[in-house]
C-alpha cells in the first residue's frame, strides 16, 4: 500500500474518505445478501476506510480492518456494541469469517490477483465492488483515469470483462453480478443532466453504456472455488 495512506496525504485528497457514499454502497450490498440467501453472523470488512459501509451494515459482529491510521481514527466514531476496528492487516491473522467485505480496494492493492488468492480462504462468502475505471471514454478522454491514479491511488483499471476474469483466476466462483453507480456528490444542474443522460442509455444497453461511457463499479458476491482451493 502506498505511504500516502500512512501520511495523511490521502485524506487530504479525499477530505471525507467517501462517507458521503456509505449509505448508498451498503444499501447495494444488502440488496445483494437478501437475493443470496446469505445470513452471515460475522462480518470482516477488509480496507474499511472510515467505517461507514460496515456502520450501515446489518451484522452480530462486524469488524473493519484497515491499513490507515487515519481511517481507523475516523471509522472509531461509528463503534458500537457489536461494531469495532483494527489498524492493521487483516490477513496477518488467521482468522475465517462469514462474510468478507472487499469495497473499492482491488484497485488499490499492488499485486490484486495475489491479494485475492491470499483473501480467499478467510471466508464463506465474499462482496466485492469494483470501479470500472477502463472505458471508451476512458481511453478517448484518459484524464479521469488519471485522475483516479493521482488522488484516488488507484493502481490498476478494470472493464467487467477484466474484473470478472480476475476473480476466476484467483479462485472464485462468482454467484451474483449487477452494476452500480453512486448518485452524483455535487447535485449541480449539469451532474443531474448527465447522470439523467448516463441512467437513460443504461436502462437499455448496460454493458455497452459501462464499456462506453464509464462511471460504473461492479458489485459481485462470490464464493471460493473449491476446485482451486490448492492453487
């Protein structure tokens, strides 16, 4: 992980480590976990930044992990009875949960197949969101790209197509994939238009809308494969 989570130069970039969207991601997820079936009973959330997510989340225990001391500071707020936080590495431990959290991390981490294979005996089930930062408009107009790259520290850019091979190959069984997009922080006239614009081309062509125009994360629940347990 870069030291800019360590330093704080993170935080300055992102002044509200994105709580601001906590409410709409763990309202997704939970939508996702009714679908499944699943009850989970513990829940980790891995790279929890400032808690808000896993605060939202219904859970007996819920534990964020996050590498930041700053996140950690932030999330502290949000600890509760049955909700607490640990600076630190979650896969130092040798802990197995029900359900692992993985938000907007993948992007993050240096070596996300490696990650994967390494998270994957930790849980039953897992819930991973994924921007998809790689799109025509991407490529035509990079400047978004490299803008996430500067502020957001994101090392690597996904299509679905990529995101979805990239659990394959690190041993995953995907049970359930949908998109999703985070309402505009800025409610300005113009980012109604556009939103409005982009939902509307979504509501009839989903894939080619987020291969064309971006501004879409995938949201996947998976399961370890059990057949590549032994990779």
């Amino acid at each position: 992980m870069s030291d800019a989570y360590q330093t704080g130069a993170y935080a300055q970039a992102n002044p509200d480590w994105h709580e601001a969207d906590a409410p709409h991601k763990a309202a997704v997820l939970a939508e996702v976990i009714h679908a499944l079936g699943w009850s989970p009973r513990t829940v980790v959330d891995v790279g929890c930044g400032a808690g808000g997510v896993l605060a939202s989340f219904v859970g007996d225990a819920r534990e964020g992990w996050d590498p930041s001391p700053e996140a950690i500071r932030r999330a502290e707020r949000h600890r509760g009875e049955h909700l607490s936080f640990v600076c630190g590495d979650f896969l130092a431990t040798s802990r197995h949960v029900d359900l692992v959290l993985c938000i907007d991390v993948l992007e993050h981490v240096p070596d996300d197949v490696g990650f994967l294979v390494a998270l994957r005996g930790r849980a039953d089930h897992f819930l991973f969101r994924i921007p998809l930062d790689l799109s025509a408009l991407d490529v035509v107009r990079p400047r978004r790209m490299l803008e996430a790259r500067r502020s957001l520290l994101h090392r690597h850019v996904y299509t679905r197509e990529l995101a979805l091979d990239l659990l394959e190959r690190a041993g995953y069984r995907v049970d359930h994939v949908r998109y999703d997009r985070v309402p505009p922080s800025q409610d300005t006239l113009r980012q109604r238009a556009v939103d409005a614009m982009r939902r509307t081309s979504f509501a009839w062509w989903p894939d080619l809308t987020a291969r064309a125009l971006g501004g879409w994360s995938l949201v996947v629940a998976a399961t370890p494969d059990q057949s590549t347990s032994n990779r």
